[in-house]
C-alpha cells in the first residue's frame, strides 16, 4: 500500500540519530562548535549595516550570487568559472553527496570524519571504508593509499574535525593525484592550517576543495560556504544541481562585504593560533591528560575516566565544551574551540581549580 511506503519511510529515517548539536546553555562561554569569537562583534555589526544598505529583500536576489563569486574569487585568486557556493559548505557536502554517491558507491575517509558528512552518508545508505586514527591522533597516509582502489569517493576534511590532524601537503598531494574517483578536501578549517590544496584543482578535474567563512571570518550564522573545482564540475553544480537562489540577500551581501576586509579574517586566524599554542602547553600541565596537536581553531584531549567529570564541572561553572568520549584508543576525549584569551583563560582557570 501506497501509505505504508511513506510511513517506512519516515520510520527509517527516524531510526537515523542525525546531527547531533551541542547542548544549549543560556549565556555560556561558547567553546563547543568551532565558532570563532576573536571576530569582534563590531566587525560584523558594521558588515552587516553596510549589507543591509545594499538590500532590498522585497526582491529575488537575481544577480548576487554572481557578484559573491566575484568577490571569492579575488579572496581565493582563482578564476570566478571554478567557483560555488552553497547554504553554508554543509548543503554544499550534501548536494554532492545526494546526486553524485548512493549504495553503490564507497566513500573513503578517516574514523572519526566530520560528523555532518558522516549522517549524510547513513541517510543517503552510502557505505564508508573509514581508517581510524592512530594512537597519537595521527593518520598513516600509507592505509589511505591501500585503499584508494576499493573506494569511488574519496572524503578528507582538512584539518580533521575533531582531531585537529592534517596530512603534510606532500601527502596529500599524493593521495589526492592517485585517486581516480571523486575527490572532496573540506578545507572548513583551512585558514588555521598549515596550507590549502585549492590550486590542484586546475590540474586536476576530479577534485573539489571546500571552504567556508564560517570559521576563519567568524560568520557561522550567515550560512556561507563555497568550493574550489573544475570549470565543468562547478557549471553543472551551479546550473543544475544548486537551488535558484540558495542564499538570502543579506547572507550575499555580508559575503561580499567581509571577503574584502581579509586582514581582519587573518589577524584574527594569528591570534587563535598563538592561543591554541597557550592552551595546548597549558593543558600538557596535567598528568591526567592527554593533548593532541592540532592545525585547527580548537584542541582535542582524553580526560580519561574523569572526561563526564570535567565536562560537567565546567558546564556548572557556564564553560561549554564538547564531549565526545571514545576516539579510538582514547576512551574520554573532550574538545575545546580557541577561543578570545579572555573565554581561553576562564576555562584554564576552570580546569586549574578543578585539578590543580
Ligand atoms: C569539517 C567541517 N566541514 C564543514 C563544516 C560546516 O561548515 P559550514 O558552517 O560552512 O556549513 C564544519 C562545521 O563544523 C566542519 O567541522
């Protein structure tokens, strides 16, 4: 029966846990989602006056999406043609995911990956080949190159969310040359690391490079994201696959506005990486952890059998972090975004009085 279909349907997909969104604690000091708060608000007061001078949301917003691009493609110094966008680089992930993998088709990527990609891919049946991360929180590169035969897709984000971990350039350069299906590098974290791989892509036509400004410009609630590919992949993705207008006026307009002002994006970038350097020296202190390096704007640490405990005393005291338990061989991992010095040093202080 034609009803029965839908209800399956809606049973299957209820059975699928989703997203998991870090719990919302009024007035917290915000260290669970990657944001970036060395941005100041002022910055994005005055992006978001100028925006809304050049908006008129009475009409469709024909034309803007052009204009972002434009504006991305002087900020990424590649031609406009190779260039799109999408509702954040998560609707990007996901309309690749939904026309171009299905059953039939194995992804290849790290365990843990981007938790978003990885629901996607349980959504859409997509089977994955995940190489789990070694005991140092580290990847052998020589695993992925293994495997590359069996997969049709392959998926890295990085730096790795949330491990911190990225490949060295020449790595990756190496897998990415060798892998002859579809190649996807999410550089959400990119600006925090050590390089990006978005100049492969004029030589190679397989692979597609996504980046966000909801991490190094701080803009995580304008939903922009955008990726770097073949004049032929990103045709088809823009004309086809895109919806008519995925993103609002004001989401295009504040776009444009920041990617103008790179300086701010990349004082700020320089701050949180000298305060991930405090926080990982600062957290090293403590016997009962253990701290991962990471080339991203937070830092992931096993706490071991005490992991609930830090995380609950600092919850009391308005500090959110982000529990996440097992990751391979480390039982209590919790993972902390970097974030002004002064949220940084409330939640070392936090830490001191707890274990101190
Ligand atoms: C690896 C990775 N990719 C993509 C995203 C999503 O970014 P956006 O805000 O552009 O959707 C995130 C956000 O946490 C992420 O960690």
């Amino acid at each position: 029966m034609k009803k029965n279909w839908f209800e399956d349907k809606v049973k299957k997909f209820s059975s699928i846990g989703g997203y998991q969104k870090p719990e919302l604690i009024q007035d917290a000091v915000k260290l669970d989602s990657n944001e970036n708060y060395v941005i100041s608000k002022q910055f994005q007061n005055d992006i978001l006056s100028s925006a809304k001078k050049n908006s008129d949301i009475r009409e469709y917003p024909l034309g803007g999406v052009e204009r972002l691009i434009a504006t991305i493609s002087e900020f990424v110094k590649m031609p406009s043609s190779m260039i799109g966008v999408g509702n954040g680089s998560d609707q990007i992930l996901d309309l690749i995911l939904s026309n171009f993998a299905s059953s039939q088709t194995k992804v290849l990527t790290s365990n843990p990956t981007f938790g978003f990609f990885e629901e996607r891919c349980k959504l859409y049946d997509v089977p994955l080949i995940a190489i789990p991360f070694l005991d140092n929180m580290k990847l052998d590169i020589k695993d992925f190159l293994k495997q590359s035969e069996k997969a049709d897709i392959l998926y890295l984000d990085s730096p790795n969310n949330p491990t911190g971990f990225q490949f060295t350039k020449n790595d990756l350069q190496k897998l990415v040359k060798s892998f002859d299906g579809l190649i996807i590098i999410d550089e959400a974290y990119g600006e925090f690391g050590e390089y990006s791989l978005a100049n492969m892509v004029k030589t190679q036509e397989n692979l597609i490079v996504v980046q966000t400004v909801s991490k190094s410009f701080g803009m995580a609630g304008l939903r922009l994201g955008y990726f770097i590919a073949s004049k032929k992949f990103t045709t088809a993705f823009m004309n086809v696959l895109q919806y008519p207008y995925p993103l609002s006026t004001l989401s295009i307009e504040s776009g444009i506005e920041a990617l103008q002002k790179p300086t701010i994006m990349r004082n700020a970038v320089d701050e949180i990486k000298t305060e991930r350097k405090r926080i990982i020296e600062t957290l090293k202190n403590y016997d009962s952890f253990k701290v991962f390096d990471s080339k991203a704007n937070f830092v992931l640490f096993d706490a071991h059998g005490s992991y609930k405990r830090v995380y609950s005393a600092l919850t009391e005291q308005g500090i959110s972090i982000r529990k996440l338990g097992k990751i391979g061989d480390h039982d209590g991992c919790l993972r902390v975004t970097i974030g002004t010095k002064e949220m940084n040093s409330k939640f070392l202080l936090a830490i001191r009085d707890l274990l101190g």
